[in-house]
C-alpha cells in the first residue's frame, strides 16, 4: 500500500465550484442551464405555511423561488421572495387578515396564471433562445414541463444563468433581461 502524504491547509483562500470551469455562452445548448429535477430535487413548500416562515427559510438558505405543493404534494403554484415581500404581506394586513393567517398559498403565483418551457423544444433551443424568451416574459424563473410524461421537469433561473455566464449581476432588483444580454454580448465582443 502507498503511504500518502497529508498537506497544510493555511494558504487555501477559497473553495471551487463547477461553474468556475463551465464554458457556457448565448450559443451553449440551453439544457445546459436548467435545473434539472431528475438529477437535482426539487425546492418545494407546502403551501399552507406561513408566508412570514416562509420568507425566513429562503432568506436563510439563499432560496429565491419554491414550487408549492398541496399537503398531497400536488403541484399548486410558485412562490418567490418577491411574491413574500413585506409590501405584498401589507396589502393582505389592509383587508383585516392577520400576519399568522397569511399563507404562502395565498401570495403564490397559482399554476394557472404560470407557463412553462416544453421540455423537447429546449432540446433544441440555445441559452441566448432561452434568455430572450425571458426577457420578453419579464421573468425570473421559469419551469420546465415534460409535456409527453405530464410533469414538472425541471426550472430555470436569471439567477443561474447569470453566475453560468460569469458575470456579475445583482439580479434581485429591477433588471431586464435585454441589460443582461447586452453585458453578454459586450463581454464577448471584449474577448
């Protein structure tokens, strides 16, 4: 047996991610930047939580959306630290509900009012297809459906494309898509 040697610690700075050596671009296959439930579990919440619990737990875990799920685990909606915002929990506090009483179902986007990627045309489709589909959506996130097995498959992020393309954007305020894509396309032309 080889004896291996154990080394010291004190001059490592920092830890790796798999972004730090991914090579994605507008022009990368756009399954390259979804968040795939196959392979990562899903973020879910039931949505009979308290709002105020719940916006504690994402800020917490750096969690910016969950879908919601009915004590049955049935899909019900999507809820976001922007749908959580205090400015929304004040305008239900305005009609005589009471902070404990306001629940996550209550401020989510219900799965009627939400669209989704089809699964097979994002086979086809680039991240520069995917981020121009947001942009003109205004979205942040958007969810995957596998329209030929009826489920969610998968969800994608503005936030993980961001940090997939390597750049550095405060995504959490009011930002547009067309910006995100033009410091892309700015970064590229620099290269």
């Amino acid at each position: 047996m080889k004896k291996l040697h154990l080394v010291n610690l004190e001059a490592t700075d920092n830890i790796i991610t798999p972004e730090q050596f991914e090579e994605i671009n507008l022009a990368s296959p756009a399954v390259e930047i979804f968040t795939d439930f196959k392979v990562h579990k899903a973020l879910m919440i039931d949505g009979d939580t308290m709002a105020v619990t719940a916006l504690q737990l994402m800020l917490k875990t750096h969690v910016r959306m969950n879908i919601v799920v009915a004590e049955n685990d049935d899909f019900i909606g999507i809820i976001s630290t922007n749908e959580l915002s205090e400015q929304h929990i004040v305008a239900k506090l305005s009609k005589g509900i009471a902070r404990e009483d306001i629940l996550v179902k209550d401020l989510m986007i219900p799965k009627a009012d939400f669209h989704a990627f089809d699964y097979s045309e994002l086979l086809r489709a680039s991240v520069g297809d995917v981020v121009s589909t947001l942009e003109n959506y205004q979205l942040r996130h958007c969810l995957v459906l596998d329209r030929e097995s009826h489920h969610i498959r998968g969800v994608i992020s503005t936030s993980d494309i961001a940090r997939k393309l390597h750049m550095d954007l405060d995504l959490n305020v009011k930002q547009s898509f067309g910006s995100v894509y033009d410091v892309v396309h700015q970064k590229a032309s620099s290269m």
